[in-house]
C-alpha cells in the first residue's frame, strides 16, 4: 500500500529507538550500580553456562535485528506498510528483539539478580513508547494498519489470530 502521508526521516528512521535506548540504558547503569552497592547479587556461583547462553542470546538478537532492518527497508524505501518477514510476527521485531534477545542476553552475562528486573521493567516502559508510532502509522496508512495490528502481537506474537 502506497502513502502520500509525509512523516520526517528521523521518524521514519528511528522512530521511539533513541528515547528508549536511553530509558533503557539509564536503568541498565542504574540496577548495575544497585548489584555492586549490594555486592554481586549472583544468580549462579559459576556463571560461565549463564555467559555462554548470554552471549548467543545476543548473537540470535544480531541475526533477528538484521533481519529486520533488512526487511523494514520496503517501508523505509518506498512508503508501504511492512508486514512481512519478522513483521509478520510482532508489530515492533526491533523493539522485541531488544527486550527479549539482547537484554535477556545481557543480564545473563552479569549474572544478576538485580539486573533481572531490567527487562522486566522494560517492558511495560516500551509498550507505553510504542504507542506513539503505532499512531503515527495508523495515521499513515490507516485500515491497513488497523487489519495489520489486529493480527499481530505489538512486542509478544499472537499464537491464536482473529480471523478475517
């Protein structure tokens, strides 16, 4: 579906990433500072298993990110609603990816009880934020949009789909 509906770059770009790269970043510093106050607040006393599945979480993020960039590239190229490839799945791959793959993987390899609330708080933090760009999409390509969101998940996939 083509739009006449004009949006910045920057929006079209990088929509809400920046502001929560930045909330996300600042709670990550924020637990991290919170584990060492504490002392390490280990989740294992020998956390290699924990790195290692850590370090292929965000491995699996890298290949999940790719993929989606690679396939947002029809909305960012040429105006049209993008629902395919990882987007079939979630509303937001990027965003999901994020909280699900990289975060996880990254509390893994601190190892921490503490920081295991990141992700958690995350979460809801990102849900609220990407309301903003699922108005401006609905805005943008209207009924489209509306079909497309009713069918898939915004961060978490829908395993049992309203029918058409």
């Amino acid at each position: 579906m083509e739009t006449s509906t004009s949006i910045s770059t920057y929006k079209r770009l990088f929509g809400i990433g920046p502001l929560a790269l930045l909330i996300s970043l600042f709670l990550l510093g924020l637990l991290w500072l919170l584990d060492r106050l504490f002392g390490p607040a280990a989740i294992l006393n020998q956390p290699k298993p924990f790195k290692l599945l850590g370090i292929a979480f965000i491995g699996v993020w890298i290949c999940w990110h790719s993929w989606a960039i690679k396939t947002i590239k029809e909305w960012w190229g040429r105006s049209r609603l993008c629902t395919s490839g990882p987007y079939r799945f979630v509303r937001h791959p990027m965003y999901a990816g994020g909280i699900f793959l990289a975060d996880v993987g990254v509390v893994l390899l601190l190892n921490s009880w503490i920081v295991l609330v990141w992700p958690i708080l995350i979460y809801p933090i990102w849900s609220v934020l990407v309301r903003r760009e699922e108005k401006l999409m609905e805005s943008v390509f209207g009924e489209a949009y509306k079909t497309y969101a009713s069918h898939t998940g915004r961060l978490v996939p829908r395993f049992f789909k309203k029918r058409l």
